[in-house]
C-alpha cells in the first residue's frame, strides 16, 4: 500500500469513527500531498511524500510555539493533531545514539576530518535517512564530531 492510500485508508477510519480533529489532519496531510504532485511533472514517489510531510510538520511545530506564546490554545490544539498524526505517517524517527552511529559511520567512510568536510558527511546522511531524523540535530553531532562544536 503506497503512501497516500495508506492516509485515504486513514480517512475513512476517521469518517467512520466520527474523530472530526483527526480527519480534518488527514486531509490536510493529503493536501500537502496534492500540493506537493503539483509542483512538477514527475512521478509522486513515496520518498516525495514523505519528505512534503516532513517539512510541513516542521512547520506546524513552529506554528505551535507561535500560537502557545501568544496565548492562542485554541489555534494550537488542532495543529497539535495535525503532528501527532504526521508522526504516525512518517517514517520511525531516528535515536540519537543511531544517528550519532550512522554519522561516525559516514564520517569513517568519506575520510572527512574537519568541519569544512561537511558537505561529504551531510549529503549522504540526509539520504539516508529520509525524514528519520531532524536535520539540526544531525548536523550539531556532525559538527561536533568534525571538530567544530
């Protein structure tokens, strides 16, 4: 089952079960979907769709700390859903011990020793983990671990 029949899946579970807030998050997930298909000719991967909902669910985590700060609890807490629900569609995030293993293993493998050598180590971390992990925090331990934090 692909990605977005898995969220169509999702749907109508929701439908069925009258849970309006997680319904109205699937189909926002799946209009970040749509949106993503309509940028370009090109076939809608998986990968595709997991990365246009990785970088929409960082942005509702922004949106969150937006809305809390300014007192707004009541645009918050459907925005709460809308991750809760991502985190369900994405793949299992990464520990950081796993991805501080998976660095040291690029790290080794690439021969980069200074933090000018990040773009060997970066590239093929972020390829590799397709939306497991936060890229800031990978790039903290890679910097770290090149000598620069």
């Amino acid at each position: 089952m692909d990605f977005e029949q898995r969220i169509t899946g999702m749907m109508k579970e929701a439908m069925k079960s009258k849970d309006k807030p997680r319904l109205e998050a699937l189909r926002a997930m799946k209009a970040v979907i749509l949106t993503e298909r309509t940028k370009d000719s090109s076939e809608m991967t998986d990968e595709r769709a997991i990365q246009a909902i990785t970088s929409y669910r960082k942005k509702m985590e922004g949106a969150i700390v937006q809305y809390r700060e300014a007192g707004r609890d009541d645009l918050a807490d459907p925005i709460v859903v809308e991750v809760q629900v991502a985190d369900e569609l994405l793949p299992q995030r990464l520990t950081e011990d796993e991805l501080t293993a998976m660095i040291d293993k690029i790290i080794a493998d690439s021969g980069a020793v200074a933090p000018s050598d990040m773009g060997k180590v970066m590239g093929p971390l972020m390829k590799q983990t397709a939306g497991r992990a936060d890229g800031n925090l990978a790039k903290k331990i890679v910097m770290q671990r090149l000598g620069a934090g």
